[in-house]
C-alpha cells in the first residue's frame, strides 16, 4: 500500500475546481448528476482508508481484540507512519461516522415531523398551511407532497404561483432530495468536499428552475417568481428539504440565469480543450486515482491480514 493509502484523503482537492465551473458552464442536470457522483466515490474512498489505516494502527494497542498477527512487521510496513497514523484515524473515524448518522438522523427526523404534521391535511399533493410564515418546500416519501404557506401564496401573482408550484415539482419529479443528502454525508465524510456540497445545492435549485421554466413557458415569470419568493420566504425548513427560496447567496444567480438564455442542452463530456473539460478530467483523474488507490490498500491489506491471522 504505502503512501498511496492516504490518497484518497487529499484527493477531493482535485474536484475544487469542477465544483464551480460545472454549475456555471454545465447543464444544471449534468452538474448536479456528475458531482454528486464524484463527492459520493471520492467520501466512500477516504472513508475506507481512514478504516484500513486505523485496523493497522490499533493492531498494536495493548488489549485490542484484534488477532496478534495483525500486528506483525509485515502488516506495519504496509502504512508509513503505521502508530501515529493508526492513532489518529481511530477519532477521526468515529467522528466521520458520528457526523454521517447524525445527519442522516436529522434528514430521517425533519421528514417523519414534517409527514406527521400533514396527517390531517386532506390533499393528496399540495397541502396550503395557515401559517403566518412565509415558506414552500418540497416533502418527499411515500406520499410526496408541495407544502406552502397561504402567507406566501397571498404574497404572489397567480403566474407566480403557477411558477412556484412548477418548482417544486420539478423537485419531487428528479428527486432532488437525494443527491442532497448524498453530499451533505459526502461532506461530513471528508471537509474536503464541502464546496462540492454547494454546488450541488445550487445545481439542483437551477435544474428545478428550468425544468419549471419550460413547463410553463416562461423564463421571464419563473425569474419574477424565485426573486420574490426569496424576499418573503424563509424556504425549507431543513437543508435536506429542497424549497424554492434557497441560501440567499445563489438566488441572484439563479435570476440573470433565467432572463439569460437557456443552458446548453446536456451532451456527454465537455470538449477537453475547454476550462471545465480539464476541469471536469482532473476530477475524473482524482476520482479514479482515489477508487484504485482505495481498492489496491484494501486487496493488499486483506491479503497481508489473511495470511497473519492463525487459523
């Protein structure tokens, strides 16, 4: 293994610059598809070698109850640095999967409140509140519904609400909700992908704007409809909830993107010679690099363990 199995730790340096340029210059739906794939490979990488490197370091602690031969030289010499490496991934670890059921926790918990709080709602798809709050958001699950305050609606033209509903449609309909949680783990898997996390956040809201915009046929009105709605609305409840009025930060860009003209229609790979094409290989590269560096130290480490261990 060698120093290759702390690889896939710093490899998600490499997906930095795709992040912004992917949600500038790619389809929002290539964008938010490609990242989230990246971020997902590139989490479950470093998080298996922070495991590989921890099994070989707590090899060696007094009263582990791993086998005595997982500690003999030939396992050491396997990770440079095999005690204080072995050490430190033993918190760093924990904290990683500490994070990660956190949030899944907290994602799990907003929707069961979220679902109970509509029980007594009769409508099957869209549910209007009386809530003095101005919000809407998509709710996924088995009954997957639109969710908005009457403040917000009584805030907004007809066209804009026909907007608004067709937003969070096109939410529900792509699942967005998904590849959120998916880099929200991401992210707490490795801090290093935290800027991917954001893009994909701004990704999904712009792939949810133009799938809106063309089904009601004006770009215009769904532009008119993200601005006010982002005035007046406090969004969704929870980050893992996709809601029309995102972070403040990326609502003027998602405006002059829709009175700008329409994205590029999604078509494979960017040209190579282009910026986001050596973005978007440099990526690729360290995505790759990190899935062999990750697959080599786990053969290797799996073979140097078998055969130590007394059978």
């Amino acid at each position: 293994m060698g120093f290759f199995v702390f690889l896939p730790l710093v490899l998600p340096l490499t997906a930095w610059p795709v992040a912004r340029l992917a949600e500038q210059r790619l389809h929002p739906r290539t964008a938010t598809l490609m990242l989230t794939t990246v971020a997902g490979v590139l989490a479950l990488c470093s998080t298996l070698c922070l495991a590989l490197v921890m099994v070989v370091g707590t090899a060696q602690l007094p009263g582990n109850p791993l086998p005595d031969g997982w500690s003999d030289p030939e396992v050491r010499d396997a990770v440079p640095f095999e005690e204080v490496a072995g050490r430190a991934a033993i918190p760093a670890l924990l904290a990683v999967l500490a994070a990660c059921a956190l949030t899944l926790w907290r994602h799990v918990r907003v929707r069961r409140l979220a679902h109970r709080a509509l029980r007594g709602v009769a409508a099957p798809r869209v549910a209007v509140l009386p809530d003095p709050d101005p919000y809407a958001y998509a709710l996924p699950g088995a009954r997957p519904r639109i969710v908005v305050s009457r403040a917000l609606l009584e805030r907004l033209a007809p066209g804009e609400r026909r907007a608004l509903f067709a937003h969070e449609r096109a939410h529900l309909a792509a699942r967005h909700h998904r590849f959120l949680l998916v880099v929200q783990l991401a992210a707490r898997a490795n801090p290093f992908l935290r800027p991917l996390r954001t893009a994909v956040g701004y990704a999904a809201e712009r792939w949810a704007d133009e799938d809106a915009a063309r089904a009601i046929g004006d770009r215009r009105a769904m532009a008119r409809a993200i601005g006010k709605a982002a005035l007046v609305s406090r969004g969704a409840p929870a980050a893992t909830l996709a809601g029309l009025a995102a972070a403040p930060g990326p609502v003027p860009r998602r405006v002059a993107a829709l009175l700008g003209p329409p994205p590029p229609t999604p078509s494979g790979w960017p040209p190579a010679f282009t910026a986001v094409g050596l973005a978007t290989w440099a990526a690729a590269a360290g995505t790759t690099v990190s899935a062999l560096s990750s697959a080599n130290a786990a053969i290797t480490l799996f073979f140097l363990l078998h055969a130590a261990t007394p059978w």
